[in-house]
C-alpha cells in the first residue's frame, strides 16, 4: 500500500515534478511574451513606417503640386491614342498629322499647370521661373520685365488680368493674348510715337474676386494707363461648383488647406481639419451678375484713382462662341450645361452694361470666333485655346479698345 503522508518520498516526488512544471511553464510563457512583444514591435515598426510612408507620399504629392511646372499630360489632357484627340492637336500647334512623336514632343513644352506660392491679398501667384516656353518674373505675372516702378516716356502700359486663358494655359510664352496684343499694337499703332507694353498678370481659377484684388492692391502703384480684365468664364465655373465668389478657395487655396489638414491629422488633431466654404446649392445667375458687377465696379474705381481705363472683356468659351464646332469641341461642348452658361452670361452683360464709371467700358468677346467652321481648331478645351485663339482675341482687343484715346491720355500726361 502506497505512503501518501505529508513528507513521504512519494510527495516529494510529485512537489518536485510539480516545481518543475512551473519552472517550464514559467520560462515558456515569458518565451510567448518575449516572441508577442517583438512582433508588436516589429509589427508596430512596419505599421508605424507604412503610416509614416503614406504620410509622407501623400503631403509630396500636395508639395510637388505646388511647386512642379506640368506640360500638357499626353495620357490625361491629350490622349494621343484617340484619333480625334490627335488630329485636332496636331491643327492646333501646327504639327504634321499622324507625326505622334513630333506632337509629343511640342505638347512637352506647352504649359498644362503652373506652380503657385502664397501671395497677400488674391491667395496665390505663380514663382518666378523660366521652364521650357513659360517664364515668370518676381511679381508673379507672366511677363519678361522685372520693373514697373517708373513707366519710360511716351510710353502706354497696359495689364490683362484673368485666369488661365488669360494666364496662357495650353499656350507657349509669345503666343499668350497679351504677347500677340503687345506686338500687334507696337506693329500698327507705331505712328503715334508711343510705344506698348502690355502685361499678363492673370493666374489660374482666378474669378473676378481676385482680379479686383490685384488691381486694387498691386496694379494701380505699376503706372497702369489701361487695366484689361478678360473675365466672367470663372465666375460661372465656380457658380456651378456651387461656391460664392466673395469668399472661397481657389483650386490651388484647396491644395494648401489640405496640406494643412494633413499636419493636423499627423499631429492628432482631426479635428482641426478646415473646411472649403460651399453652398448647399449654385446660387442663381442673376445673383452672380450682381456679384460680378460689383467686383468690376471696385476695381473701376481704384483703376480711375490711378488715372486708368478698365475695361471688362467677357471672355469666349465652348459654350458661348458663335463657332460651329469641330467634332474634338463638340465632346467638350456636351459635358457643360449650356442653358446655365447662357443665362448666367447674360446676367452678367445685363449688369455690366449698366455701369457708369467714366473710365469704364464693357466689351463682349463671348461670341468669338464665328468666322470658323467644323474643319478648324480652335478650343484646346472647353476654356482654353492655342495659338490661333490667342491671336484672335488679341486682334479683338486691338480694334475694341479705343487706344488713341489712352494715347491722349498719355500725351497729356495723366499721372
């Protein structure tokens, strides 16, 4: 019969047995934890870096964006693999149809975004640079002279203000509408003893808001003689993104605000995150002529401080013009509203037309290019042209402004 008393060697048997148990149980489960903490940490490590990864891929997106000059995008703005898409390109900046590596290569010098720094007052204006076919100056306007301080003698200056068709957007730097006006107006006016300067300030997804900004804070101390705004085709975009034009963000604000949202997302607070202002829903056309006549009828007021004319040319698109429109335009005509441009349009001539500033004149460009049929090119998209576009407009803006009373004006020594 087995001794099963305290003390027998048969209990300390099973105690030592039991011991050891523990002992191995122990030196196992601090194993587990050991084996449980390195994964976390390893895990936590490679979470921590695809976290730190995303972050970092996303915010560089956002800086290249800003900072990056971009040329039309072959795969996205012109897909050359459409014969259509081609074969207009190819019209547009007089490229042989069916040479594709001559188009790639002439679409890779035309500019299809712009970067922007922060600027006081109007949100942003593009960096000073010299990329391919665009170049900056220090002011942030597309414009070779660095100076506008002093104005030389005889000399008439003029500013177009904009947004990317006015800025040249799809259009190399000597054949933006204020280059091709400059020359056409030093080539055909050369008998007045005057000579012309005529300065692209215009920046991208600029409405009228920003125009009278930069007129009122920056282009009446630069010796304007005449102020040009080639405007009215943001107002409705932004309208139809259902923004109002007093107060919002610009596509290139929106960049920034999301920057910031990133920072505050990586530093913990959500919560920060800055919304866009929008509306519930578009605000009505003849509410935005409003808005723009006054926008237009401020910015008159400061240019005639400085003793300019300003003149509003409400700016021509696919919807607008009296063109009848190639088969590549009329994919871009369809993808807009053409009832809500037509009514906001006139909305905006109807209020326009009645202002009475002095120094004011309205001038309508919307109808442009009726001369052309369906076998000529010349919308890039549904706001942008080329070349023959630009050259148009600019002829337009030749003979619809009254330069020899702006000549007077300067001969007469209007400070």
């Amino acid at each position: 019969m087995q001794d099963i008393r305290p003390g027998t060697q048969s209990e300390r048997r099973w105690t030592g047995s039991g011991r050891s148990s523990r002992a191995g149980f122990e030196i196992a489960f601090s194993v587990i934890v050991a084996i449980v903490m390195a994964a976390c940490t390893v895990g936590g490590f490679v979470i921590g870096r695809k976290t730190a990864d995303n972050y970092v891929r996303r915010v560089g997106l956002l800086i290249d964006d800003a900072n990056v000059p971009k040329a039309l995008d072959v795969n996205e703005d012109a897909n050359l693999d459409d014969p259509v898409t081609a074969q207009a390109l190819a019209k547009l900046y007089g490229v042989t149809p069916g040479d594709r590596a001559a188009l790639s290569a002439r679409l890779s010098q035309i500019p299809g975004g712009v970067p922007y720094r922060p600027a006081p007052f109007v949100g942003h204006l593009a960096p000073p640079m010299s990329w391919r076919e665009v170049h900056v100056n220090a002011f942030g306007f597309r414009n070779e002279r660095e100076d506008y301080a002093t104005k030389p003698d005889r000399t008439v200056r003029a500013f177009i203000t904009g947004g990317s068709t006015a800025f040249g957007l799809g259009a190399a730097q000597n054949m933006t509408i204020a280059y091709q006006l400059e020359r056409l107006l030093n080539s055909n006016l050369s008998g007045n003893g005057k000579q012309y300067q005529v300065i692209n300030t215009a920046f991208p997804a600029w409405a009228s808001t920003q125009e009278k900004l930069l007129i009122q804070q920056y282009l009446v101390d630069m010796h304007p003689d005449v102020i040009i705004m080639f405007s009215g085709n943001n107002d409705v975009n932004w309208l139809l993104e259902k923004v109002n034009i007093s107060h919002f963000y610009t596509y290139a604000d929106q960049n920034y605000i999301r920057l910031f949202n990133e920072l505050y997302a990586a530093a913990g607070h959500p919560e920060w995150a800055i919304e866009a202002p929008t509306l519930s829903s578009a605000m009505e056309c003849r509410d935005l002529g409003k808005l723009t006549a006054r926008n237009v009828e401020e910015a008159a007021f400061a240019a005639g401080r400085a003793g300019a004319q300003l003149i509003f040319a409400l700016q021509p698109n696919i919807v607008s013009t009296s063109k009848i429109l190639s088969v590549h335009e009329q994919r871009w005509f369809q993808k807009l509203d053409k009832p809500r441009w037509d009514s906001c349009y006139e909305s905006i001539r109807e209020h326009l037309q009645a202002i009475t500033a002095p120094n004011f004149a309205f001038l309508d460009l919307s109808r442009s290019f009726g001369e052309f049929g369906a076998d000529t090119e010349v919308f890039l998209d549904k706001y942008h042209f080329a070349d023959l576009g630009n050259r148009i407009i600019a002829r337009a803006l030749e003979h619809g402004i009254d330069w020899a009373s702006v000549a007077k004006s300067v001969s007469a020594g209007t400070p």
